[in-house]
C-alpha cells in the first residue's frame, strides 16, 4: 500500500520536547496487519493512518507499537499539523473509530498547531476497589488523593482513570510494575492512567503510564486531556467555559503544553502545536 511516512512531536514548538507520532498519509489505509507493523517498526506511543492523502474529510485508525488504539490526540494534532502543510490551513473532519472528529489547523505566528474537538465526553465514578489495587501498585498512600477531584474513569474517545495527588512531588515519583498494571488496565479496559496535580484552578500538571501500548509513560495525552475536562465540566468541578493548561513530559524530559477549552456542552477543545522530527 503505498503512503508517505511522516514523524512529528506534538505539543511542543521543540522537537525535544512534546510527545512523537508517526503520521502515515495515502491514498486508501493499509490492512490492520501491515498498520500494526509500521507502528511497532516506528516505536512511538501512536502511529496515525490517515486516508485518502487529500480532501476535508478523511479516514484515520490509530497504532501504538502493540494494538490498535480507539483514538489519540496527540497523534491528532500531529496528522492535522502535517495535513496543514501539504494541504493548506483549514477544517478536516475526521473518521475515527469512535465517530467524528473536527481538526482545525493553522499558522500562529508562522508556527503551526491543531486544535480538535472531542466526541462526547463521558465519566463514572471509579469503584473503590480499583482505585485501591491502582493505588498499591502506584504506591501511592489513600492520604495522598486529591478528593477534591474524586478518583474516576473518564472518557473522550477512549477511557482513562483519573486519580488527582494533592503534592507534585508525589507526582514526580513514578514507579510502578509495569506487567501487573498493563494486565490491570486491559481487564478494565483502560488506555492511560491520568495522574494529575492541580496547581492553580485552570493549570494542572500531568503523567500518563501507558502500559497497554507498550509504553512506560507518555509525554502528552490529548485523549486523556479531553476526558479530564469533560469530567471537569460534567461534575460540575468548575465554572465553564473554562480553558485549562495541562503540562507533561517534564520529568521525562520532553516537556509537552496542553491547552484544553471547556465548552458549556459537547466535546472537549484540544490544541496543541506539533514540529518536525525530520531533517
């Protein structure tokens, strides 16, 4: 099949920093096998696969280096980014798996960024029990937990669970077995864990462990981004409109900027800029 390969950091003006996607473009997608091995050959979080190479509307699976994934954002705004330059700044609606997808894309200041819209967002409260057995494998204490932001699974796309630290300093201690979580994870049917800090009402700091995708921890989680402001929003943890800055990948040492807009209802704004990793 062929198509053109492209790698992208997104999140980020730097290609230090921020979160790498490879951007698959052709004309009609490969077969989930031969998708499946490009993503693992390429060995970031997420490969995207977006078809046909042209057009406003598009077709787009996601990869991370084992299985496929319901949707990712950074890859998103890394496709939409890349989709800017070859085919001008301007709206793409995209098909994802989970159902459409707006991405608008554009030059601010001769950079260029994405913004998405989520589909609709959803949350639940996380039952006790699992917030325990994440808890011991994260280490983390019961008086460690921001209740402020009760522990939950949240939802814009793919399914996260939310637990909030009330010290950043908890949060930059990230250790965890990383078999026993993955397997966690896949009975519950989780993409990432959104380990999150406040710092200020609109300003929270971030850490994804992505176990499911082979990945120790991603440097910036868009899905994950849109599933905390949609339950945010919806359980009524703050006013909206909103716009929040979520920081990632600073530990890591690919320091990833996430602006989120908080709308009074539907999905959840994601924006973010993306840079080439090539040449």
């Amino acid at each position: 099949m062929s198509g053109t390969l492209y790698r992208l950091a997104a999140f980020t003006d730097d290609p230090s920093g921020g979160n790498p996607a490879g951007v698959w473009l052709g004309d009609a997608l490969p077969e989930p096998a031969e998708m499946q091995r490009i993503a693992a050959e390429v060995g970031y979080s997420e490969t995207a696969f977006i078809a046909p190479a042209e057009g406003e509307r598009r077709t787009v699976r996601y990869y991370s280096p084992e299985a496929e994934v319901s949707f990712c954002g950074h890859a998103t705004v890394a496709g939409g980014v890349q989709m800017g330059r070859l085919s001008g700044a301007g709206s793409y609606m995209l098909d994802t798996a989970v159902g459409e997808v707006m991405v608008t894309v554009n030059q601010v200041e001769g950079e260029w960024q994405a913004s998405l819209v989520s589909v609709t967002p959803e949350f639940r409260p996380a039952e006790p029990e699992l917030v325990e057995e994440v808890r011991e494998l994260l280490g983390w204490q019961a008086e460690e937990l921001d209740l402020e932001i009760p522990p939950a699974r949240a939802y814009a796309g793919a399914w996260h669970l939310v637990l909030a630290c009330k010290e950043r300093a908890r949060l930059e201690r990230l250790e965890y077995d990383f078999e026993r979580l993955k397997a966690l994870m896949l009975r519950e049917g989780l993409t990432t864990l959104q380990l999150v800090w406040r710092e200020a009402e609109e300003r929270f700091h971030a850490r994804d462990p992505f176990p499911v995708g082979g990945v120790v921890e991603d440097p910036a989680t868009g899905a994950a981004a849109a599933a905390l402001g949609g339950y945010l929003r919806d359980a009524g943890l703050l006013q909206v409109p909103a716009q929040l800055i979520i920081v990632q990948g600073v530990t890591m040492g690919r320091p990833s900027r996430l602006q989120v807009d908080i709308p009074l209802s539907g999905g959840i704004v994601v924006t973010g800029q993306a840079v080439s990793l090539e040449g």
